[in-house]
C-alpha cells in the first residue's frame, strides 16, 4: 500500500507538478501567530508560543488543487478522499482548506492544504473528480464561506438557505461570524492562533511549578470518597 511521507510528496510535487507548492511563509510573516522564543539570562532557550501556522505538510496553491488531487489519485493511489475540512486562521487573515487522502488497503492518511485569504476565499472544487468531496466542499462553504468554483449544486447544509447578508454588510458563516462576534465582545475568549499559542505556553510553563503529587491505590481498608 502507498505509504508517502510529507517530504516525499513534496518532491514528487517538485518533480511532476512544478510550481504546484505554493511558496514558503518568509520567517517574518509568523510574528502574527506566534514569537520566536527570547535566551534566559543562564543563556537557555526559553520556550515560546508556537507557530500554528507551521506545517510539514504540502501547501499547494489553491489554483492547482484539482490536478495535485488528480496526481494524488492516479498516480500515487490514494483512492479515498477521507476527509475535507477548513480552519479560519482569523489573526492572520487566512482560511486553510485540509484535504486528507487515503488507500482503500488502509495505512496513515496523506494530507494536502491549500491556504486562501479569507477575504476571498475561493478554491476550485474537486467534487467533478472527487464526487466524495460534495457534501464536505458545500460543508465548509456553509460554515466557513469558501467559495468551490465548479461545483455542482454549493447550496448550505445547515444554516437556512434564506440566511444571506448580516446588517453589518459580510456574509453570514457560522464558524467566522463566531470568531467575528467573540472579538468585539471580550479578546480572551477569540480562538485565533495567536492567543492559543500564547495560552498554550502559559499553561506548560505553569504545569512545570506544580509540584509533583504522589499517587496510590487506595488499600483494602481505606474508604473510598
């Protein structure tokens, strides 16, 4: 069965799809999810937030994902589109769109991301090529308002298909009208991938004072609570 690794995939893209990858985020562009971890005065490296938005996985250019999901198929043999899905990357302005393919013998899964603005969010549907794409393409455009150019029939799962435009003047999608609401109410509460990594470091460093408790079973003659 195709057993592919990331770095592996990436290659074969290089090979036989040039300029399928899209290019790498320069370093610079993480400053808006996460920093880079400062020395400590006893000169160790003190661990910081992380990048969320950095990935062993293959980028692809959202133009190409029909013909690397083709590649991918005929090629390499992964038949099963096992999974498509979205993130709403909100501090950095960007909706990921995950693809998760798989070989009907089983072994792991092979993911591809494509990364849009979210102020157009458009990607060419797969589901003329993957019909197992339809619901999962009309999925995200309902929760997320990713836009699958050709398409057969991208009408809402969920939500009402009366439901249109806010009074604000954006479309309405749950998942970023959630992230859109949370921030002008209270910033602690807004999912973005900034402020998890720093809670995410916030909670480690914290685990590391507590003091390490020493634990038992309970003996035949002690009651339990």
């Amino acid at each position: 069965m195709p057993d592919i690794s990331a770095t592996e995939l990436k290659e074969r893209l290089i090979r036989d799809l040039p300029g399928a990858l899209a290019p790498e985020r320069p370093k610079d562009q993480h400053a808006g999810n996460g920093h880079v971890a400062e020395a400590s005065a006893k000169g160790k490296k003190e661990e910081g937030p992380v990048d969320l938005l950095a990935t062993s996985d293959a980028v692809v250019l959202a133009e190409r994902i029909p013909e690397v999901a083709t590649y991918v198929r005929d090629t390499l043999g992964y038949e099963l589109l096992s999974d498509l899905t979205a993130v709403d990357y909100l501090a950095d302005g960007l909706i990921e769109v995950i693809y998760r393919f798989q070989h009907l013998d089983g072994g792991p899964t092979l993911p591809v991301k494509t990364r849009v603005s979210r102020d157009r969010a458009v990607v060419p549907s797969i589901t003329p090529i993957w019909p197992g794409a339809d619901l999962q393409e009309r999925e995200a455009f309902d929760l997320y308002g990713v836009d699958f150019p050709g398409h057969p029939n991208l009408k809402r799962v969920y939500m009402p298909t009366t439901v249109g435009m806010s009074s604000e003047g954006f479309p309405m999608f749950p998942s970023r009208a959630i992230n859109i609401l949370a921030m002008e109410r209270s910033s602690q509460y807004v999912v973005t991938s900034q402020q998890y990594a720093v809670a995410r470091a916030q909670h480690r460093a914290a685990a590391r004072r507590l003091p390490t408790a020493s634990c038992r079973l309970p003996t035949a003659d002690e009651q339990l609570c």
